[in-house]
C-alpha cells in the first residue's frame, strides 16, 4: 500500500469512468434504434471510451503485486 498509496482510488475512477462510458453507449444506441441521427465521431468517442476504460482496469490489475 505504500509503494502504490492511490491505488483503491484508481480501481474506483476507472469503474466509475467505464460505468459511465458504457451507459452514455446504451443511451446512444437507443436513440439510434428510435430513428434519431446522431454524428459518427460521439459515437467512435464512446466506444472508445467503452474499449479504454476497462482496458485500464486490465492493466491496473496487472500490476498487483
């Protein structure tokens, strides 16, 4: 805990943050199935951010010692 004092902090960001991604993603996809058009680059930045933030969850796992 001393080598990595933020490490609970972190894992709770990136939950948050993936959590967060993920539900912008499904309110998309809803409106896109109601018929609403929505511009391509909102939605490559929210899958990016549904592929990013748990990527970063994988990663910070990775290192526990």
């Amino acid at each position: 805990e001393s080598q990595t004092p933020f490490r609970g902090l972190r894992r709770i960001l990136w939950i948050a943050f993936s959590g967060s991604a993920f539900l912008g993603l499904l309110i998309m996809l809803s409106k896109i199935a109601s018929g609403n058009q929505l511009k391509l680059d909102n939605l490559l930045i929210q899958i990016g951010a549904c592929i990013l933030f748990p990527f970063l969850i994988f990663l910070d796992k990775g290192k526990e010692d």
